[in-house]
C-alpha cells in the first residue's frame, strides 16, 4: 500500500542543538502511528515541520509520492495535513464556524460573508464526529475537549488525510479521553493516517498500530506496535547508560527543612505527605502532568486549590498560599521557587545578568532600602557557576539556554537559601551545562541546602537525587531511594498505581 | 449594556428637566454635534479591534479642514483630502507592521508631522470652505437635516466592513489572537495579517478624514486645531462602546452607542449649564466607570 506521506532524512537545527536528526517517517493510510521519546527527542519539533510551522534544514517531504515544502501550516492544511497541537490554535473570540472557515471565508454574490454556508458546513464536519455544537458559539465557551474536536473537526472539512495529534489528552478526563479515541478509531477507519504522540504508555497499546521512538533527535526504532510489550516499549525509549553526568551523592542529616503532612493538591485528591532533610536532593517523578507541578507550585501560591499543613524547619506555612504573597511569604522563610519557563517566567531577558542576579539578593530588603553594591557577590556567583558571557552586563537574552538557565539558578544559589523548589532544571540546556549544573546543585546541598525538584527527564532525577516520589494522579504512590532505582521502576510504580 | 443604559437614563432626565431637550431642533443639532466623533470613533474601531491605536486621527482632522480652506476648487480638495488621508494611512500601516514601531509612537509621531504641516497651511483659522461641503452638512434633504444621511451612510459603509467583509472577520481574527498573546494564530490560519493591518489604518484614516471634511462644513472655514484631543475622545468613545482595548472584540453598534453617549453628555451638561471643565473631568470618570466595570472577554457591549 501506499503510504501518504513520507518524510526521508529530515534535520533540524536550533542555535547550535540539533533537535531533530537525519530521521525519516512513513505514514501509512488507516493506521494510527503512535511517535515516542522522551520529552525534547524531537517528536514535537518533526510534527511542526509536517506541519508547515517550522522548515527543515535538510531532507525531503514526499505527499502521495510527490515532494511537497510547506511553509506554513495553512499551506500543509490545503495539502490534506491537519495539526491539532497541546497549545491550542483557535480563536477563542471568534465562533466555532469562523474559526472553521478563517482565512478561507465563503462569499456571497453580493460580497458578504456567506455565514448561512459556513453553518451547514460546519455542522456536517461536527457531525461526522458525531458532535452538536452550535456553530455559533464562541470558541472561549467551549471545553478544552471541545476545542480539540473542533480542530479535528477542521481538518475533517478541509478534507485531510493525515491528523497529527499532539498530546490530545493531556488536557482531558477520563470520559472524555473514551471519546476522543472513539473518534480516532472513526478516523482510522475512514483510512486516515494518524500521529499519535502521548505519554500515556497504557493510551498507546489501546489505539495506536504501529511506534516510532525518536530520542535525542535520532530514529531508535519504527516498529509494529503487536509485537511489543509496555516494557520493551521502555527499553526502546530509555537506551542510554546513564551517562557519568552525576556527582556523587552527598550526606544527609536527619533534620528537616520541608514536611506536608495531609496535603491535598486539589481539594478532592488524596492527601499526601512528604518531607526533606538538610543536604537531601529529593524529587517528585512520575508521567508528565501527574500533580508534581502543581505540587511545587501550590507552596508558591501559583496554585490556589492546596489544602493541608506545611512546615519549614518546623514553623508551620499558611496554606493555601496566596498568588501575590506566596513567594514573598517562602523568601522570608528562607526557600527560593525556580520556575520552569525561564524565558516566560524565571529571567528579564532584556536585563543584564547582574541584574537578574541581583534581584534576588535585593528582594529580601524593603523596597525603600538604600541600594546595596553586589558587584562582588555578582562576579563571585558568575565565577562559580562557570557563566560564560562578556561580562556582568551583558544581557541574559543573548546568552545560551545553558548559561541562562545558570544565572537563573545563580539568583536563588547566590541569595543564600535553605530550600530550594525547583522545576526541570535542565530544560533545554546541552549535556555539558547539564552536568554543571547537577553539580551545583549537589553543592548547594552539600553545602546544608535542600532541594525538591520535579523533571520530565527520571534519568536525571535518578541521577541527581537521594531519593525518589513518584507522583501520579495527584498523589503520592511510591517512595525509592534513588540509588537503587530504575526508570522501569518508576515507570511502574506510576502506570500500577 | 452600561452605556446605552448611561445615555437612556440621561435623556430621560434631560426630557423631564429642560424643555429644549427634546426640540426637534435640540435633536437635529445632537446629531450634528456628535457625527464627527462617530465617525472617527468608528475609523479607530477598526485599529482597536486588531489591538492597536491611531494617536494620529487628530490632527488629521485638522489638516482636513485646512486642505479644505485652501483657495482651490472642490473638486481638487476634496479627492486630495482622502488621497492624503490614504497615504497617512498606508505610512502608518507600513511603519507598524514592516518596521515594527509601537503603533503609539508610530502614530504619534504622524500626528506632530502633520500637526506641523497643517499649522504652515494655515497658521490660524481662516480660509473658506467649498460650497458642495457646506451645503452637504448644513442643508437638508426632504425635510431632514443632512447629518442624518451621513450617519445612515457611514455606518452601512463601516457595518459592511467590518461585520460584513472577510476583511473585518479577519481583523477581528487578528486582535483575538494579539489579545491571547498568540500573534501568530491568526496567520497560521492563512489570513494575510500585515495587510490586514495596514488596510484598518487606511480605513480609520479615511474615516477620519470624512469626520474632517464633516467638520469643516459646520465651522465653514479651515482650522487647525479643531482636530485636538479628538483621538483621546474616539478612544474613549471606543473603550465606553465596549470594544476591547487590547483587540479581538467590539461591535459597531458599541462604538457608535459610545460615542453617542460621549455626546449626549456634553449636549445635557450643556443645557443643565454644566461648567465645561466639570465636564472634561466627569467624561474621564465615565471612561474609568465603564472600562472597570466591564467583564472583560465578552462580544460587544
């Protein structure tokens, strides 16, 4: 049979990272072709190159045969290649018709928009899913299930053959994950071809025909999925040795620095309990989107539904804590939160790094204080975080992802803290600042810190920590020391759970 | 729904307290007071709906009138007020969109070049505007004062724009994205959005431009500084029809209900012999009232 689409040799380069290596794909029609790897092996940046939102820098895109280049995604779409990515692309002012039919609007003889077609036509590729929605309705009032639909739904009326879908439950319940493979099987059947790319191990073995595991941008595998098991499954995806990025495990003392006692993530989850001792690196692993971030982030107040009881070196912190005193209310006490998105949420990229560092030496005195001269404690932090730049001025957004995320952790290391929350600490950073920065960390730690981190990555959670939670479904369902454990262990304490 | 409520309460009090107010010739005259500004809220609509502003509208006006004045015949100034105002338009749209200024400082800077040019075309007001445009505003057709018409024509013409054309979808396309901080979405979906872009600035200007030429026919003579401050009251006009400043949602019925409101207030303190700068200070209350009440995220008013 002739497959759809093919995609041979394709490379992608970011800065100086390769996020996408010499791999090649074929899609065949009427089967649902599941894309594996860890989180930044790729998958995500070779989907938008199918889908027209970023251009390869090398390799061939063949439609049917036919060697196509998409340059954006409208220009994929009208090649018959519907895209429904985790951040959603509908315009939530307008209505579900209008965002069918935008930027391609049927007109009247008169020159007004023919809205009376694009209602029909919208409620017959809602239909065909088995939906009723008012076309008229505005998209900001729909569900995030329904907004996943109506995408399909979109590719559905522009007649595509091949729907990629990028993590299309992870926003969703239960009930209505049941309904959108429903509507994937309806779509196999129908002879599509459709990319299926989850975390889910279990969602995988339930719909998908055949896998492709990508890891480090390198094809590993492409493989019949009816002859695999979950395991071998994690094998494929797992495949490196631990590497010898780590620094060797520290001492810890029996004092602790964080207890929850009875914490609930959301009002109706289980409670959960956990503490850290002093020179502890402890983490919270488990599947992607499990409760591990909402978990840090209910102790910065960036997350309001927490009930239960926290205690600092035993003073206890008021929960649930407030959006705009949460983190106020941990640096007084001594606890620095770094958040995953150091673009969005952690640095001023337009600031020089002196004052990202800074900010927080001087967050701990009184707006009105006179300033103080950090100068010193700047050059110190860049010295002994190896942050390569032109100088102290130079600005953060200039810098590499890995020197970044140093000045990011170079603020909360240089303020002199006690616990640190951390979110993915290496995200986006190469494997030579990674390994500086488990160092630092360790340091940190060492030096009478401790540290509760989360990270998409277990190795690397394996490799960094003393000990393990594995979180799933906003509880806590394992406790391993983290010596002994492996990827598969958590990998099963989570999916038996 | 606050503001249409704000201009029924206060014509019913205007109704019950003065007697002019409700003079066909009270009327008539309302109408003619607040077409400019409907016109011009209506032209900075359309750069409102995709997220930006025109500071520029103002002295626009100004420079209309004085185009106007100019000792030459009708059928000259005329196609050249809108010929410029296209052009002001299209340098606003490219300097926003090809060399990515603020539309804030892009559009001010374009109101101080043509506030200096129109001050050297005249320098004080004067000059004599052509008979065609008086007759246009102040005669009446059937009986009916001529603003009427303009109103009528207007908001057809803006009402086929902007609900009624792809182009004005695809606007509002563009600021829901802007507004969702998605800039991209819009053109991911195939819509053109720097065109797009420049074509609401060369719509907000023409719009202008004819508030310009409106004005020029009720004060007879070429100004320049009927213009000033105008942009601050189509914005506001704007905001208090209900559109979303930072873009995607707005209704024209809104914006003209806004603007509407803007002048019946000033039309009442007026007749009610309210002090002109309580006024200025009462208009800014209602703005802040209107805008801080609003739930945000919703369609029209």
């Amino acid at each position: 049979m002739a497959c759809l689409v093919e995609m041979s040799n394709i490379s992608k380069s970011f800065g100086g990272s390769k996020a996408v290596d010499g791999v090649s794909l074929k899609l065949m029609p009427g089967t649902v072709h599941a894309l594996m790897g860890e989180n930044g092996a790729g998958k995500s940046t070779l989907m938008k190159i199918l889908a027209g939102v970023h251009q390869s820098d090398s390799g061939k895109i063949f439609r049917d045969g036919r060697k196509v280049g998409f340059e954006t995604p409208r220009e994929a779409l009208e090649a018959g290649i519907s895209t429904v990515f985790q951040e959603l692309s509908l315009l939530a002012n307008l209505t579900i018709a209008e965002n069918m039919f935008l930027g391609r609007e049927p007109v009247t003889a008169f020159g007004t928009i023919d809205r009376a077609r694009m209602r029909r036509e919208t409620r017959k590729a809602l239909a065909a899913l088995g939906l009723e929605l008012n076309p008229d309705v505005l998209v900001s009032e729909l569900s995030i299930a329904e907004r996943q639909f109506v995408e399909i739904a979109h590719g559905i009326k522009a007649d595509a053959s091949v729907f990629i879908l990028d993590e299309p439950t992870a926003a969703l319940n239960a009930a209505d994950v049941e309904v959108m493979n429903a509507q994937i099987r309806r779509l196999r059947d129908d002879g599509k071809a459709i990319v299926y790319i989850s975390h889910r191990i279990d969602e995988i073995f339930g719909i998908c025909d055949t896998m492709t595991v990508l890891k480090d941008g390198k094809l590993v595998a492409t493989r019949p999925l009816s002859g695999m098991t979950p395991d071998s499954l994690i094998a494929l995806m797992v495949g490196r040795e631990l590497q010898d990025l780590f620094p060797a495990r520290g001492t810890t003392s029996s004092e602790t620095v964080l207890e929850l006692e009875d914490f609930r993530i959301d009002p109706d989850s289980k409670p959960l309990s956990l503490h850290v001792n002093k020179g502890e690196i402890v983490a919270l692993a488990g599947l992607e989107g499990q409760g591990q971030q909402q978990l840090l982030r209910s102790l910065a107040g960036l997350y309001r539904a927490s009930t239960g009881s926290a205690f600092i070196k035993g003073k206890a912190l008021p929960l649930p804590a407030q959006k705009p005193s949460g983190i106020r209310q941990l640096q007084a006490r001594k606890v620095g939160f770094v958040p995953e998105d150091r673009k969005e949420e952690g640095l001023f990229l337009g600031l020089s790094i002196a004052h990202n560092i800074a900010v927080g030496l001087s967050s701990v005195h009184g707006e009105l204080s006179i300033a103080h001269d950090y100068r010193e404690a700047i050059a110190e932090t860049m010295t002994s975080m190896n942050i390569r730049a032109s100088g102290p001025s130079a600005p953060v957004g200039t810098l590499s992802g890995g020197n970044q995320q140093k000045v990011l952790l170079g603020r909360y290391l240089a303020s002199g803290l006690d616990l640190l929350l951390i979110e993915e600490p290496t995200r986006g950073v190469d494997i030579g600042a990674k390994a500086e920065i488990y160092n630092l960390l360790r340091s940190f730690a060492d030096a009478g810190g401790a540290i509760l981190v989360l990270s998409r990555e277990t190795v690397e959670l394996i490799g960094l920590c003393d000990r393990i939670y594995v979180v799933h479904g906003k509880a806590i369902v394992a406790e391993l020391p983290a010596e002994t454990a492996t990827e598969h262990q958590i990998l099963n304490a989570a999916l038996s759970a | 729904m606050l503001p249409l409520l704000i201009a029924i309460a206060n014509s019913v009090y205007l109704g019950l307290r003065t007697d002019q107010f409700l003079g066909s010739e009270n009327l008539f005259n309302l109408i003619a007071q607040a077409m400019p500004l409907v016109i011009t809220a209506i032209g900075q609509m359309f750069v409102v709906v995709v997220g930006d502003l025109d500071l520029s509208v103002g002295s626009l006006i100004s420079f209309t009138t004085a185009i106007l004045a100019l000792d030459a015949p009708g059928y000259v100034t005329i196609p050249a007020v809108f010929l410029f105002a296209v052009l002001v338009g299209l340098s606003n749209g490219l300097v926003i969109t090809r060399l990515n200024v603020h539309p804030i400082i892009a559009t001010l800077a374009m109101q101080y070049v043509i506030l200096g040019i129109t001050r050297i075309l005249r320098p004080v007001s004067g000059g004599t505007v052509p008979d065609i445009v008086i007759q246009s505003v102040g005669g009446s057709l059937f009986g009916v004062p001529m603003p009427v018409f303009w109103g009528i024509a207007v908001v057809l013409v803006a009402w086929k724009l902007l609900h009624g054309s792809r182009f004005g979808l695809h606007l509002f396309a563009i600021g829901g994205g802007v507004a969702n901080g998605t800039p991209d979405a819009a053109r991911n979906f195939g819509v053109p959005d720097r065109r797009n872009i420049l074509l609401a600035y060369v719509a907000c200007s023409c719009f202008t431009a004819l508030a310009g030429v409106f004005l020029a026919g009720r004060i007879v003579s070429g100004d320049p500084n009927v213009g000033l401050l105008f942009e601050l009251d189509a914005i506001t006009a704007v905001a208090v029809g209900g559109t979303q400043l930072s873009g995607g949602i707005g209704s024209l019925q809104g914006t003209v209900i806004g603007a509407l409101v803007l002048a019946l207030l000033s039309n009442g303190m007026n007749l009610t012999n309210v002090s002109p700068f309580i006024q200025t200070a009462i208009k800014g209350g209602l703005l802040l009232l209107v805008v801080g009440l609003q739930t945000r995220k919703k369609m029209g008013l």
